[in-house]
C-alpha cells in the first residue's frame, strides 16, 4: 500500500467593506498545480483589467510549457533554480511585458500595474515566485512564515532597520510599491523554492488580508479550519469584520498524503458520517 500527496485547496475573492470595484484577481490551473494571485492598481477598472490579464498570461505562458518544453523562457535563466521555477519567473515577466503594452497603447491605462503572487508546485518542492506586496505563507506545525519578502518602500526600510515592523504596519506609505507588473517594460521577479513537509499549509493572499490580520490570527485560524476553503472563508469574513479596508483575496493549498485502498474508503466513510452526527 502506498500514499501520494494531495492537495487540497481553496479560494475566495472579496469587495471588503470600502472599495467600489474588486481590483484582485486569482486563477488555479489545477492541472498543472498552478496558482497565482494579482492586486490591480491603476484607478478606475483599470486595476481590475490589469490583475485580471496579468493572472491570465502566467497561467497561459505556464500551461503553453508544459505542452512545448522548448518555449523559449522570457528573461535570463537562473542555475540556482528549477525549470519549474525558471518558467514560473519566465510566466511572471511575460505577464508583465503584455501589461505594459496595455498601458502604452492607451493613454488612459497610464500608471495601471499589478502585484503578483504565484506557486507552482510538484506536491514535494514548491517554486514561489512574486513581484510586489501580495505574499505567500507557510504554516506547519503552528508556526507561521512569512516566504516572500515585500516589495515595498516600508518593508525596505525594515529590512535596512530604519523603522520596526510596528512602525511599518501604521505607515500612511504602505501602498508605495517598488515592483509592480506594468509601469516598467521589464521587470525583476524574485523567485525561491521550499520543499514541502506532511501536513504544511501554504497561503496566497493580497493585502487587504494582512493589512487586517496580524499573522498570529491568520496562523490561529489556519490551524483550527478542518478544510482549506473554511480555513478561506474565515479570514475573508474576518478580515472583513475588522475593517475590510481593501479588496480581500485569499488562496490556501494543504499538503496531506492521500491513503489508497482500504484506508481511502475508510476516511471517506468517516467524513461522510460526520455530517449526520
């Protein structure tokens, strides 16, 4: 008898409580364990179109890989990395230069950009690859991590320890970005892989999540949701409750070995029973 991970995801997208338009995006490539999250900045719909083509064109760039290996990657390839990784930068750039075109064609795109959060993942490595302050993290057994690093004017300046990340938390500068896809025709995607442990719990989100929850509340209501789409569900309502200041979007994948056999019908048998109790 043997076991294969499996990953068990889920995902919401929210308004919140202030914005007018949602200009987060997400889209999973469940075949190709894909998934990327966008936070459109531009004003108008302009955010939402740029969010929405940038998630667009990784998972097309991706999905076009898989099935012509020899699709030249966009950018330099870096030998620390895995092709996987390779391509997922190579997807992230690609993403970029079409939303650039989109804001050099019409005048009135000027200034439209993008965050971008994205995993790729073979169930025993994960490649992360991101530009700006959407974030990517892992929590096992309790302790929360953060993975990727902001690219923001206060996240820099915490880094440089100029100011302390209470201080950075209650900045008015928050939203000053230093990457974002779309305002420069290339742009520097960083990238980093973590191999996966029984049980992890990874979570993509834009920030209007972290603005509202410390990551001691996000850690607490990651561990005690049964499935990963409540675990989704909780911290958009709760992020919610507390302010929703921002467009709220929130991606979680848990990683479990899925038993075969005799075991498999017996963990169905007793999920189902557990409804009827």
């Amino acid at each position: 008898m043997g076991q294969r991970t499996e990953i068990e995801f889920g995902a919401r997208t929210d308004l919140g409580q202030v914005r007018e338009n949602n200009e987060d995006s997400y889209l999973i490539a469940p075949e190709l364990n894909l998934f990327v999250l966008c936070d459109g900045m531009g004003g108008q719909a302009f955010g939402e179109v740029a969010s929405r083509t940038a998630t667009k064109a990784v998972v097309e760039h991706c999905r076009r890989a898989e099935s012509d290996p020899s699709l030249p990657l966009v950018g330099a390839r870096d030998t620390k990395f895995s092709e996987r990784s390779n391509r997922l930068a190579s997807a992230i750039r690609r993403a970029n230069q079409v939303v650039h075109a989109m804001a050099e064609e019409d005048a009135a795109h000027q200034g439209m950009g993008a965050t971008v959060v994205a995993i790729w993942t073979d169930g025993e490595q994960i490649s992360v690859a991101h530009v700006g302050d959407s974030r990517a993290y892992r929590l096992r057994e309790g302790r929360i991590e953060q993975i990727t690093q902001d690219h923001s004017f206060v996240a820099e300046q915490v880094r440089r320890g100029i100011i302390r990340r209470e201080e950075a938390d209650r900045s008015k500068l928050q939203n000053v970005l230093l990457r974002a896809l779309g305002p420069d025709a290339e742009v520097e995607v960083e990238v980093s892989e973590h191999d996966l442990a029984e049980g992890d719990t990874l979570l993509l989100c834009s920030d209007g999540l972290t603005r509202e929850l410390s990551d001691t509340q996000i850690a607490a209501i990651l561990t005690e949701a049964e499935e990963a789409q409540e675990g989704v569900d909780r911290l958009v309502r709760l992020a919610n409750q507390a302010g929703g200041g921002d467009n709220i979007t929130a991606i979680v994948l848990r990683f479990a070995p899925r038993p075969v056999g005799a075991l498999a019908r017996i963990g169905r048998w007793f999920r189902n029973s557990e409804g009827n109790s």
